[in-house]
C-alpha cells in the first residue's frame, strides 16, 4: 500500500510539474450569439517580452460585440507577433492578454474600452476554459479582478483613486459559452 501511495505522489508531482497550457487549442476566432447578440473574440500565439532577453509564450486577442444589428465595439484588428509588456497592451492592438501552465485553461487580463477599469489598464480575473476542442467557457470575474489589482501593496503615489474600487460592469458578456468558428 505505501509504494502504491509513492507511486501516486510521483505521479501526480509530474503532472503538475510538467502540465503546459494547450495555447493552440485557443487559437482563432470564437463566437458567442444569442437572439440579437454576437460576441466575438479572436486570438492568436505570441511572445510576450519582458526585460530585455525574458520572453515567454502567450495568447493575445480582440474582441467584438454588436447588438440588435449595431456594432457596439470593433478591437478585432491587426495584431503584433512580438509584444513588448511595457508598451500599453491596446497601443498594439491587444485588449486580450492571457497566460497559462494549465492545460486548456487560460486566465486573462481584459482591457474593456468602454468601462476602462483601473484607468484603462485593463482588468485581472478573466477565465478561459476549453469544456470541449470547440467550445470555450468565457468568464469574467470584476470582484476578482479589482481585488486582484487594489489588494497589491503599491508606493503611496500610486494607489489607484477610490473611484476604482467601485464595480463597474463589463461591456461584454461575463459568463458564456462560445464556439469556435
């Protein structure tokens, strides 16, 4: 019995070690739509670079919503192969950023143009969860993200405005169910 409970921790210790997110599974365009409603995000494989030499894999994205007919927001546009993480995420066209070493989970920061949480620095506390190869859970988490974001220990100059801490909304869907196209 105790060598079948080493087996176990050694191998459940690899899984764990040795898990990598399935970025490719979230590549391309997924589409949410009910009634009058259509959500639409797009993402792509990128290097995400850091201080100079430090690069890592990441996802990066837009999104798009219309209502009834009118398109409410458009940020599907061109995006960079190579983003540099101190040049503003929407400067290069990114309004989705998301990292994981989870496979086929995706946690994600969401710069929503029309709300600009955090002064438009985007938003902690999004999930991106494949149930199945073609269906994503999309979610997004504003009480997770704030506390994310406000709970940090920040230089007196720089802690964000009272006015932050407040909810505020998404102007997207925060909890659907989209399919790839």
């Amino acid at each position: 019995m105790k060598r079948i409970y080493i087996l176990f921790v050694l191998v459940f210790t690899c899984m764990g070690v040795f898990s990598q997110a399935n970025y490719d599974a979230f590549v391309g365009t997924w589409v949410y739509q009910k009634n009058d409603t259509i959500f639409k995000i797009k993402l792509q494989k990128g290097v995400v670079k850091s201080h100079g030499k430090d690069k890592r894999i990441g996802i990066f994205g837009g999104y798009y919503l219309s209502v009834k007919g009118i398109v409410k927001e458009n940020y599907i546009k061109t995006l960079p192969t190579t983003w540099d993480i101190y040049t503003f995420a929407p400067l290069c066209n990114i309004y989705i950023e998301a990292y994981s070493t989870t496979p086929n989970y995706l946690g994600f920061t969401f710069y929503d143009q029309r709300k600009l949480h955090l002064n438009g620095e985007g938003i902690l506390g999004g999930t991106m969860d494949l149930t199945a190869s073609n269906k994503l859970h999309w979610k997004l988490d504003e009480k997770k993200g704030l506390w994310y974001a406000l709970e940090g220990d920040y230089a007196e100059d720089m802690v964000p405005a009272p006015e932050e801490w407040i909810p505020r909304g998404f102007s997207v869907p925060t909890d659907v169910i989209m399919t790839k196209e």
